[in-house]
C-alpha cells in the first residue's frame, strides 16, 4: 500500500475544503497563500490517494472553466470501533462522515473476549481503502502505551492492553479515546469552524451524564485521557448508591429512579413530556446548579447539551434559563448555549468521528 500520510499543508487543503465547502484550485490559492504550482501537485496527489475528487460540476470564470475539489465521499473510508459494556460496533465512514454500508454489531458477554472480538472484528472491516480507525471506550486510557487503565466495560479488572487492535488496524493511525471524547470529535467537526472557542459538551441520559471539555479545539487532557467527570458532582441529597461508591452525584438525580421516589411509575423522559411535574422542576434546579458551577469553572464560550435528554427541549429550555440566572453576570453576557439534536448517533459512527480528526482536526492531538 503507498503511504497515505499528509504534510501539514495537504491537511490544511483538505481541512479548508470541509469547512467551506467545493473550490477550485484557484480559490485554494488565494485562500490558503500558496503558490499556484503547489496547490496543483498537493491537489494532484490528493485526488491521486483517493481523498479529494473533481466535482462533477463547473466554475465558469476568468480564464478557462475550473471543476472545483471537493472530498472524496466514495473512495476511501474510516472505521470507528466502539467498545461497550457487553458490546461491540463496528461502523465505515465516508471521509465527509457518512455511514457506509452497516453498523456491524456484537454481543460480547465475556469482558476478557473484548479485545479480541473487537480485533476480529476490525479485521473483518479495514481494507486497503481504509485511512485511519477510531477506537472509544468509556473510562481512562492511555493511547501512547496503548490500553485502557480503567474502565466500566471490564471493571473488575486492572489496565486492559489493546494493542491487538492496533495490530489488526495495520499500519494506519489510530486514535484510541474516552467514548465523550468521540462525541466531542464530532459535535467539533459538524460546527464546520475554526475550532477557537473552548466547549462544554454535556451528554445527559436517564442516570447517565458525561463531559467532554475542549480547549481551542482540543480535549483537555489532565493527568490520564477521559471525559470530565461532571456526572460525579456531589449533592448533599439523598439519592441511590452510585457506582463511583458515592451518594448525591448529579447523574443519580438526573434519573427516573430519583424523579420517582424509587418507585416504579413514569421515566424522567416522560415526566418531561408531560410537564408541570415538580420532580423534574427539582432536578432542573440541581443540575442548572452543577453546570453553572462548570461554567464558572471553565469561563467557556459554548455550552452543548447533548443526548436523548440533554437535547430535548422540554429539558434544554429551562436548564439554559436557569444556568443564564445562574453563572456569573459577566459570564451571562459572552456564553452561547445550544441543544445539539444530532448527538444520539450509534457508537460505532461517533468512534468513526474519533477516526476523522486524523484529517480534519491538526489541534486535536
Ligand atoms: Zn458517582
């Protein structure tokens, strides 16, 4: 197979061709500050490799007619690989990051066969088209010896080794990252942006709340690579046991579980649909409380809400009402808060966004 590595600059034509879109040699030119001769061999040996294609359409203007560059969504792919507790999935994508073919899914009911199902697995779908693999999995890890330090998919067990996965990538880049971090990968790359602005991505689920922190456009990657353990915030409140050992944290509020009283009847998702509960006003209140805390913290331009809940507007509208009220006055003024309605892909395609950075994000490693 011939190298397919990118210099820096050939990223940088590619990159400048997600955010903005099909142009032609000459408006990469301009765009970009590069001589005329060097834009025409790094396109050159692009569309050679598979990465950018002429697009079927014209630009008539000065000179002869151009047919603009575009990415190449047919010819070559990414694999994402996500693992999860008991599961596997498998997924293709385009290099514009859409679905190619199907998610290919397992059951794994034995932790100590995850890594090699998800080697086999692997082997099954990279091929000579393929360009990079994203691997993500809940809990920490540490690419550079790559393995998984720690875990909910095998709890029980210390530092899970995962170069078998590398190996069965072949010699292509890989990108081994937290689950939220994947999330974040892609919510990155769907805003189509320099990425300037720092981020608060919050995934809320029934019981189940991640974060992802992004500086200039990389995750904030502290002592060991994870998500930020927002979901752990601790309440003096009364809730269930939480896994982490603890009582009160904020992912145990957010839950039908404490929205019921531990009794069995409606789930948080339709209490929210229904409204006026004022179990559901209790939790907004708490959880606008944590997050405004994260804000301060953080002094973020955007707070995402993302997630089967998170993105709901039943909850996303009172919550970034109350935070607004919430953080810091000055802070009030600069923040953006959005729900991001397409953050409830299949795992094994938000693994895949993990993959796509290698071509589209310089910042991210
Ligand atoms: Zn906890």
């Amino acid at each position: 197979m011939a190298s397919t590595a990118l210099s820096m600059r050939q990223r940088r034509m590619v990159q400048a061709l997600w955010r903005f879109g099909p142009q032609s040699r000459i408006q990469l030119h301009t765009q970009l500050g590069l001589r005329p001769n060097t834009v025409g061999a790094d396109a050159d040996r692009l569309v050679r490799l598979g990465i950018l294609r002429e697009s079927d359409g014209v630009v008539r203007g000065r000179g002869r007619p151009a047919r603009p560059l575009r990415i190449d969504d047919r010819r070559r792919q990414v694999v994402g690989l996500a693992l999860r507790r008991q599961r596997i999935e498998v997924a293709r994508l385009s290099l514009t990051g859409q679905l190619v073919g199907q998610i290919l899914g397992q059951e794994v009911a034995e932790p100590r066969d995850m890594v090699g199902v998800g080697a086999a697995c692997l082997r099954a779908c990279v091929d000579r088209n393929t360009l990079a693999v994203g691997i993500s999995t809940p809990g920490f890890v540490e690419s550079e010896a790559q393995r998984i330090v720690f875990s909910a998919i095998w709890p029980a067990h210390g530092p899970i080794p995962v170069q078998e996965l590398y190996r069965a990538s072949g010699a292509r880049p890989v990108v081994l990252e937290n689950d939220m971090h994947a999330l974040a990968a892609q919510w990155l790359l769907s805003q189509r942006c320099e990425p300037r602005e720092d981020a608060l991505l919050v995934y809320i689920d029934d019981g189940q709340l991640g974060s992802a922190l992004l500086v200039g456009g990389r995750p904030n990657r502290g002592c060991i690579t994870g998500a930020n353990e927002l979901g752990h915030t601790r309440l003096p409140v009364a809730t269930e046991g939480c896994y982490c050992g603890q009582t009160g944290c904020i992912e145990r509020i957010v839950s039908s579980a404490f929205a019921g009283g531990g009794r069995p009847g409606l789930t948080l998702a339709q209490r929210l649909a229904r409204g006026g509960d004022p179990k559901v006003d209790e939790i907004v209140g708490h959880l606008g409380m944590v997050l405004a805390n994260a804000v301060n913290f953080t002094r973020v331009q955007q707070l995402v809400l993302a997630g089967p809940l998170g993105a709901l507007p039943a909850l996303a509208e009172p919550l970034t009402r109350l935070v607004r009220r919430l953080v810091l006055p000055t802070l009030a003024e600069r923040i953006t808060m959005d729900a991001w309605g397409q953050s409830v892909a299949a795992p094994g395609i938000v693994a895949g966004w993990l993959a796509l950075t290698q071509i589209l994000i310089d910042s991210w490693e």
